[in-house]
C-alpha cells in the first residue's frame, strides 16, 4: 500500500469520532507504528494530503504541527515532512529563556544526564572575565552530556560565582530549579550562536560521525540586579536543534 493509498478517505476518517484533525494525525501514527511509514519516509505535502483527504488546509496542517510537536513527523524548510528517525527534534525559541530540562520535560522527552565535571575550581581567565570575578574568588563548575529520550542532546559546561553554587553536587536535574531555590535563578541571559563541525571527542560523545553539523552556544545570564549568575557554553546536535526568532518591523 503507498502512502497515497493509505490516506484516503476511509472508515479512519468518516466512521471514527473527535475532530476531523485528530483522526488524521491518529492516521498517521498508525502508519508509522505499524511501519508503513518507516523511519525518515517523506510525507506528501500539505496541498496533497488535503487533496488525498478531502480536508482542509487547515485542518492538515494542525494535524502536522500536533505531530511535529509530539515528535513523530520533523519539517526541513525547502525538503518538506518527513517520519522522524527518532532523534528528538527541537524548536526552541530564542525569546525564552529557559533550561534543557524544562524544554525536554515540556515536550514530553524523559531526560536524562552524565556527569563530566561537578567541583570547585580556580576559574580561568575566561571565567574571571566572564563572571566578572575579584581576585581570589573560586568558581563552580558543572559539566554534562545531556540527553532526551536516551539519545545524546548537548554538551553543556556551565560556570558560576561560587556563593550562587556552593555546592555544585546539589545539582541532580535541572540547573535552573537548584538556583531558584535559593532565589538566584537569571532573569535575562545574552546568548551567542555559532555553526561548527563537530570535533571528533564532542561527535564521539554526541554519537554522531565527526565532521557532523554542530551549534556552538555561549551564554551569559544575569540576575534582575544585572549581576552575572552563569557563564554557560554549549555544544549541540545540529540535527536535533531548529532555533527559531520572532523578527518585528523595527521603528525609526
């Protein structure tokens, strides 16, 4: 049966209850469950599946977007639609300002961590700079393979003063809900985005060939009293990640 076949309008479609684009995105996951649409499979375009189904634009495209939510269909702008291979795929918006963990969670992705680093150290010059440290001052560092679904995410190595994180081993999950518990947790951070390739330790740890398309992130993150709370530089999937900006006319 072609995908084509499989899609038009049947019992799946007139019999069943709930609104016509639920039962078109539950279509659709039958499909990839019994392995009709096998992992990576091109899907048609909107236009067509409305067209196969009779539906509306409408209707089809919300039911693309629950299952690019849900983590079973990803959209490459210029390709189309496709099954997902599996990795989980995330569009985060860079207004929000947010931890993995949260992300993950919200998504409904079971998140999980390997610990490369939790100490207290002598910062580096960088972080001296970064951190806007005196002299003397020590710094906690945490670092972390992070992963969703238990496939390999981000590599995240994140810096702070060492009375915002006296005890760096406190941190168990999420980053963010150990400093709001003592009422540190930023409020605003500046973030620097780079496109890498990825050196051959980070794709090892990633899972992926070396070579491999990467982001690379800086952040700076600040407290409401625009204190710096939190150097962070991480190295992400770039398969794995879409960012994305709500851009305004701007004034003049």
């Amino acid at each position: 049966m072609t995908v084509e076949d499989f899609l038009k309008p049947a019992a799946w479609l007139e019999d069943a209850a709930g609104p016509r684009y639920v039962r078109l995105r539950q279509r659709i996951e039958d499909g990839v469950e019994s392995g009709l649409l096998p992992k990576s499979a091109p899907l048609p375009a909107e236009r067509e599946i409305a067209t196969l189904t009779g539906l509306s634009r409408v209707t089809v495209r919300r039911a693309m977007q629950d299952l690019v939510d849900r983590g079973i269909v990803v959209q490459r702008q210029g390709s189309g639609s496709f099954v997902s291979d599996g990795t989980p795929k995330v569009e985060q918006s860079l207004s929000k300002l947010t931890s993995f963990t949260e992300d993950m969670e919200r998504r409904g992705y079971d998140t999980s961590v390997e610990w490369l680093e939790r100490g207290i150290h002598t910062p580096s010059p960088e972080e001296v700079m970064a951190l806007a440290l005196t002299s003397g001052e020590a710094v906690a560092r945490i670092a972390r393979l992070r992963s969703a679904n238990g496939r390999p995410m981000a590599i995240e190595r994140a810096s702070l003063p060492v009375d915002i994180l006296p005890n760096p081993q406190a941190v168990q999950g999420s980053l963010y809900e150990v400093l709001e518990q003592s009422g540190n947790r930023p409020v605003r951070a500046l973030q620097r985005i780079s496109a890498i390739n990825l050196p051959e330790r980070e794709a090892q740890m990633l899972g992926v060939e070396p070579g491999m398309a990467g982001l690379s992130i800086a952040r700076t993150s600040y407290l409401r009293n625009r204190r710096v709370v939190e150097f962070t530089r991480s190295i992400y999937r770039g398969d794995a990640y879409d960012f994305v900006a709500e851009l305004r006319l701007g004034t003049t």
